[in-house]
C-alpha cells in the first residue's frame, strides 16, 4: 500500500495592518484623546470668558493684555472651519478618537481592523490641519494662542503613535487583554476633571484689575500713576514716541499740545471696536490739552484690505467715517470686499476708485512697516492706548483715567 505523503504546512498569512490590538499603544491613544478633551474644554471655558485671567486662566488680571495671544488666534478667520469655531470642531475631534479607541477594547477581532483604520484617518486628518494651524499662528498672525499649541503637540504624539502601529509588524501571540474598566476608570477620571474645571472658572468672578495692585515682580516701576489710574508695569516708556506718527496721520486734538495719544488698532478687533467710542469721548473732554492719533496695527491678513480703505478714506478727510462704517459691521473674518466697496460709496468715496486703489495694494507695504515699528515700539496687541510714551494699563482704558493721565501728563 503507497503511503500518503503529509503536505508541508502552509505559512500563516501575514496579519492585515492595524488589525492587532496593542494594549500600551492603543491606551496611550485613548489617554491622549482624554487630554485632549480637557485642553478643548478648558479653551472653550476662558474663550466664554474672554481670556480675562491669560490664555490658562491663573494670569493676574493686571498682567493680562487687552487682547491676549488666544485671544487674537480663537477670534481671528482662521479660527474657525465653515463657520464653526475650532474649540467646537476639536471637541468633537477628540471625542471621535476617545470614542473609537474605546471601541478597539469592545469590537470582535474581525471588526478591529475597521475601527482602527477609522481612528487612524482621523488621526491623520487632525495632524494636517493642526500644522496648518501653526502655521497660522507662526506666519500669517504672529501670534501663539498656548492651549491651541498644546493640543497641536497632542495631536503630533497622536500621529507617531499611528505611524508606529501602522508600521510595526505583530509579534507573536501580540494582541493583549483587553480591558474596558480601564477605559471606563480613565473616562470617569477626565469627566471629573473636566467637570471641576467649569465648576470652578463659572464660579470664578470675572477678572476686575486691581487699580492698587503691587506691580509684579521683577515690573517696571510705575511712578507716573494717578490716584488709581495705571500705566502697563510691564512696559518702559518709549522715548521717541513722536516719531511714531506724523501730522499726515488720522488725528483729532490739538497737534501743538505737549501730550500726544496715540492709538494702535485693527478694524476688525471687537476690544477696538468698545474702545472707539471712550476715545471720542476723551477728545470731546480733553481735545484742548492733547493730540489724538490713530494708527492701524494689524492683527489678520483679512484686516489689510480694510485698512488700505481706511488710508484712502484719510485721504478724503473721511477716516472716522469709514472706521465707524467698518464697526458697525463688523464681524468674524473680516469684511469681504464688495461690501468694503459699498461702504466707501456709503462715507461719500468714489466706489471705482476705492476699488481699483484696494486692487492695486498701494499702502500695503507701508502698512506692514508700521506695523514692525509699532511691535519695535512695545506694541504686543491691540487695542493699545500710548500717552507721551507710556502705555496705559488695561484696566485704566476708561474716560476717568484717561482723562486724569492726560492732564498729569499735561502737567
């Protein structure tokens, strides 16, 4: 009888990729979406506060400036993604990867793969658009919003950690136990602490700057105060402040006067846009005593157009009609150009003419280096109120103080 010959074993095929679940990896994932739903959430808690303790929240109210870097980032265009802001889409983002990482511990073998292939698109599409966000942050706004920097980083590790489980081959018997108490132990833990931090910055008042408050240590000493009206601790006179302006600058006042304020704002800034009317009526109280100057510093890309409108409303002798035209309406991402057309023929400009001089970009340049001049000069952001030199402090911005800097300042 002819013996049957055994067949030589099949190799076991190679594991499909991602279709392995790596328990310190995989927690690690889930741990970091956890993080980053509490980073979101914290944003989201001093965005509805209007950043009046710092980006973190735990800032001094007198050391924080008028409009802080997550401020300037959270409020600009590219703060938000088709109308929504990003504090709402990383939310969301974050909780899709929580979500799906959970998942990985419940989902049967075959349907493992599939999750992770879902996390790991996701994951990819986040680290993206987070460099594009850094991007923003670092060339076109020159601004760093922290917690927004912290959540890129999370991101960043998010996506090391994909490209390893992508890459790496399984080894044998790797596949681990899996365990979703963890998950739930993990999930209770970052609900409570996401919940005691709203607990406690909704019960927290809302920032006031102490107009006696010690200056900080290692500040500027402020011996120019009056009474209870501060200037910036933080910043030291500039000497040359006059070379700032020029009489061809938007002005009102009395250019022979000894003390010159000067403003620094952008149109599309809503703390310049409070700020506007206090300043008219400084002038109508204190007019006789000072020079008033306005001077644009750009915080967006989108603000350049409408700025360019306003030098051509100066021009023209409309400047304040057009900047009021302009806070009037304005909003989120700036003011689109036909509508910036219609409300320079609504001041009394000729439209064609404001549109071919905004299409030619003629005082971009020159925008630009006033800004570089303003930031050499100790301007930070906006709005920014200077007197003979001396940056008023944030919490004196009100027609009381300003008025009584003026006239100390007066002599």
């Amino acid at each position: 009888m002819k013996k049957e010959r055994k067949s030589a074993p099949t190799p076991p095929t190679s594991a499909p990729r991602l279709a392995t679940y790596r328990p310190l990896l995989d927690g690690a994932v889930f741990v970091l979406s956890l993080l980053g739903i509490l980073v979101v959430v914290h944003l989201w808690i001093q965005t509805e506060r209007g950043f009046d303790r710092g980006c973190f929240g735990f800032t001094a109210p007198e050391q924080v400036a008028a409009t802080v870097d997550c401020e300037a980032v959270t409020t600009s265009d590219a703060g938000s993604m088709f109308g929504v802001s990003n504090v709402v889409w990383g939310l969301l983002y974050y909780l899709a990867l929580a979500g799906l990482s959970f998942v990985t511990v419940a989902v049967t073998e075959g349907a493992l793969a599939r999750v992770k292939k879902y996390r790991a698109l996701a994951i990819v599409a986040g680290f993206v658009y987070s460099l594009y966000l850094v991007y923003v942050q670092y060339v076109i706004l020159d601004q760093l919003c922290r917690l927004c920097l912290i959540s890129a980083s999370i991101v960043a590790v998010l996506f090391v950690l994909q490209i390893i489980d992508y890459f790496r081959v399984p080894a044998a018997g790797e596949g681990g136990r899996r365990s979703l108490a963890k998950y739930a132990v993990l999930a209770v833990v970052a609900v409570a602490v996401g919940g005691a931090d709203v607990f406690y910055f909704r019960n927290l008042p809302a920032a006031q700057a102490s107009a006696g408050a010690d200056p900080a240590p290692g500040a500027v000493a402020d011996a120019d105060a009056v009474g209870e009206c501060l200037y910036d601790p933080e910043k030291a006179r500039v000497e040359n402040y006059r070379d700032l302006v020029s009489f061809s600058d938007p002005s009102k006042g009395n250019p022979e006067a000894e003390v010159t304020v000067i403003e620094f704002f952008d149109p599309n800034c809503p703390h310049c846009m409070t700020l506007h009317p206090i300043m008219e009526e400084v002038v109508r109280r204190k007019g006789d005593k000072a020079w008033f100057v306005w001077r644009p510093f750009v915080l967006w890309e989108y603000s350049l157009a409408q700025v360019e409108a306003l030098f051509f409303a100066a021009q023209d002798g409309m400047f304040f009609d057009m900047l009021e035209a302009q806070f009037q309406v304005q909003r989120q991402g700036g003011i689109p150009l036909p509508e910036l057309i219609q409300i320079s023929e609504s001041v009394g400009m000729d439209p064609d003419l404001t549109a071919t001089r905004l299409q030619r970009g003629l005082y971009r340049n020159i925008i630009m280096r006033q800004r570089q001049t303003a930031i050499e000069a100790g301007v930070t952001s906006v709005p920014a109120v200077m007197i003979n030199g001396r940056f008023v402090d944030r919490s004196s911005r009100t027609p009381d103080c300003l008025g009584a800097l003026i006239d100390a300042a007066a002599g």
